[in-house]
C-alpha cells in the first residue's frame, strides 16, 4: 500500500456527509437506547415514549399524528388520549 492508497482510504471512518445522515445516527442511537431499556424496564420505556409521543405532539402543534401511518399511528393515538385522560383526572404526573 502506498502513502496515497494510506491517506485515501477512509472507509473505517464513521464520519456523517450530512446533517441528515447525523440526525440519523442519533435516532439510532436513540431506538437503541429504548430498546435497551425496554429489555429491562418495559413499564418504563413504554412511559417514555409515550412522554415523548406527547412532546412531540405539543411541540407540533397538535398535528404529530398526522405524520403516521398504521401501528405508529394507533400507539400515538393510544398515548395521547391517556394523557388527557390523565390531566383530567390527575393521574398521569410524568408530563408538565
């Protein structure tokens, strides 16, 4: 191998060519994350993502759901209506 063919070659380099192939990484990274967590803590990675699912929502203005489709769709359905069932009745103390 040459001293070119040593500086040319970057294929081991985990480098991201875009800001969307970095947001990317991070959603990943994120996914793995939960996963983990689910493995051991089912109860409270479901709680979490639907925290998030939640967030998300009011940070959309109301219309997070509309970019769903099928089971990702029904499960922020299902999230979003046990938080209003929670602020009415005061049970769900995970969001503010």
């Amino acid at each position: 191998m040459t001293t070119i063919d040593l500086l040319a070659d970057d294929s081991d380099i985990d480098v991201p060519i875009s800001d969307r192939e970095e947001d990317e990484r991070k959603a990943l990274e994120l996914a793995q994350r939960i996963r983990l967590l689910a493995a051991s803590d089912p109860r409270e990675a479901q709680r979490l993502v639907d925290e998030l699912i939640v967030r998300l929502d009011r940070a959309t203005d109301g219309t997070f759901r509309e970019y769903l489709d099928g089971v990702p769709r029904e499960v922020a359905e299902r999230a979003l209506a046990g938080a209003a069932d929670a602020q009415v009745g005061g049970s769900f103390t995970g969001l503010k």
